[in-house]
C-alpha cells in the first residue's frame, strides 16, 4: 500500500481513484446523497499554517467531488462543514476515536448545517472515513524534521496553485 501525506491533493485524488474503482464502497454509500466539508485547522507545527478545507460530494453514493476548497466554495456548495483540529481528525481518521462520540461531545464543530442532517449522515461515518483511509496515510507528526520542511513547502505550493 502506497503512502499519502496527509491534507495533500495527492492524499485526495488517490482516494477518490479507489473509491470509484470499487463496487463494494460505492455500495456501502449508495443512500448517501450529502455535500461534506471538512476544515482542518491551522497548526503552524504540523505545518499546516492556515485553515484548510477538503470536501467529499456524493450523490446517492456516486463520488461527484473530493477536492480543497476554498471557504466561500464550502459554503455555497455544500450541506454541512464540520470542522476540527488535525489532531482530532487523525484520531478519526486512524479509527482511534468514533466520529458520532467526537461530534456528540463536540471535539467536532458543526459550523454550516443542520445539526440534525448531520446525525443522518453519521451512520454512514466509518464507511465515508474508510473511503479516506483506503492508503496508507502519513501525518505531520510522524514526519522527520526534512520530511515535514518538504511537507510545508508542498503545502504553501499546492495552496497557491489552487486556491485554497
């Protein structure tokens, strides 16, 4: 299994590779009819200085978007963003840590949405955070001091070129 560094269009795009190649996810999903948006927020030690949002689009389990996204974009696109610290998101995403539980206790912010629409939605979580976990995923603080210097400047890159 390849790895993917974290929060990167590479992470994104290999994700979403996997999940439109795969009958069985697209399966799992095929209720979901949801526009999520997921902000990310700054952690100057992880290298990820500003906010960053990442969206997942689906339509009735087809993936119709998994992209960055700027602010305004989250907002006028989509149903819900649901934000969180990096830390947070990695315990998520490493299955450390329920999203329900996280989002019940509000480890995870609803800041555009319906609360209620969420709760709908969040049956679906584990199979939505495998579609994201289909690789192996490397985090800022598993990264070695040049790894995670590499790390900022493709992020401070990447953002510049989209956007975001």
């Amino acid at each position: 299994m390849a790895t993917y560094q974290y929060c990167t269009p590479q992470w994104l795009e290999e994700s979403g590779k996997i999940y439109r190649s795969n009958p069985d996810l697209q399966e799992k999903l095929r209720k979901v009819s949801a526009k999520m948006c997921y902000r990310v927020k700054a952690e100057p030690n992880w290298g990820i200085n500003m906010d960053i949002i990442f969206s997942t689009f689906f339509d009735k389990g087809d993936l119709t978007k998994i992209a960055f996204c700027t602010e305004e974009e989250a907002k006028k696109e989509s149903d819900y963003v649901l934000a969180a610290t990096p830390q947070e998101w990695k315990k998520i995403l490493r299955k450390e840590r329920k999203f329900i539980t996280d989002f019940t206790l509000g480890k995870i912010k609803l800041e555009y949405g319906s609360k209620v629409g969420v709760l709908g939605v969040a049956p679906y979580a584990n199979h939505l955070i495998n579609i994201l976990t289909q690789v192996e995923l490397q985090f800022p603080d598993e990264m070695s001091a040049e790894e995670l210097t590499k790390y900022r400047s493709h992020m401070e890159q990447f953002r510049e070129n989209l956007g975001v």
